[in-house]
C-alpha cells in the first residue's frame, strides 16, 4: 500500500497544511502561507519559537540543548506567549522529576479516589 500524500503545502507558522492557493510564488519556497505573510515580524518569529516548543513537548528525554532553549525562552520571552508555553513547559518537566526523584506521591490520586462510581437511583423508572 502507498502513503497518500497530502494536498497543499505546510506553513511554518501557523502550521497547517493549506491549498497552492494560499502561498504565494515565494510562500511556496519559505514555506510561508499569505495570511502568515501579513503579520508583523515580531508575531512571526514568536508563533515560530512556539512551534519549535511544541515540538519538545513530546520529545522525551529532554537534551542539554533543548533544556538550555526552554530556559532562554522563559527569561528572554517571558511576556510574550513563546516564554509562556516554555516556562509551562520547564515547570511541568521539572515537577515531574523532582517527584520522581524524591518518590513523593503526593499529587497523585490514589487508585481508591479513581474508582468512584456514581451513585444510581434504586427505584426503577416509571414510564
């Protein structure tokens, strides 16, 4: 079996596949959309930091270089939504480890608190 190809061309912005229609002769090439064209260049290179972070987001384990990436972000970046997401991210990753080493279970439910089952009427329905 083949893999079906998608339609369109993917822009590093927004990061959507969108038509031929929606690039221009240059977009095709940098790979750039017409709406994402548009925007200001300081809203351009944040929605391309952020999707750089979104991508660490699943990448486990973590390298030294990406750990130093997200740190940046978070101290240079830190009003706008790259340094945001990234400082989420470093404090997600870090609680994650902190309690992993330290074996502290605290934050996680107990399998008790899991199994809660709703409590049903016991008289039957009257129709």
């Amino acid at each position: 079996m083949t893999k079906k190809k998608r339609q369109g061309h993917y822009c590093k912005i927004c990061g959507e596949y969108k038509a031929n229609e929606r690039f221009t002769g240059k977009g095709h090439a940098t790979h750039i959309c017409k709406s994402c064209q548009s925007l200001p260049p300081e809203t351009k290179t944040d929605q391309i930091r952020c999707r750089q972070i979104e991508r660490l987001m699943d990448k486990y384990p973590l390298t030294r270089n990406d750990w130093d990436f997200l740190e940046k972000c978070a101290k240079k970046f830190a009003g706008k939504e790259s340094g945001e997401i990234a400082q989420d991210i470093l404090e997600i990753r870090r609680g994650v480890y902190t309690q992993m080493v330290k074996g502290e279970e605290e934050d996680i439910p107990s399998p008790e608190e899991l199994d809660i089952l709703p409590e049903f009427r016991e008289e039957p329905y009257e129709f």
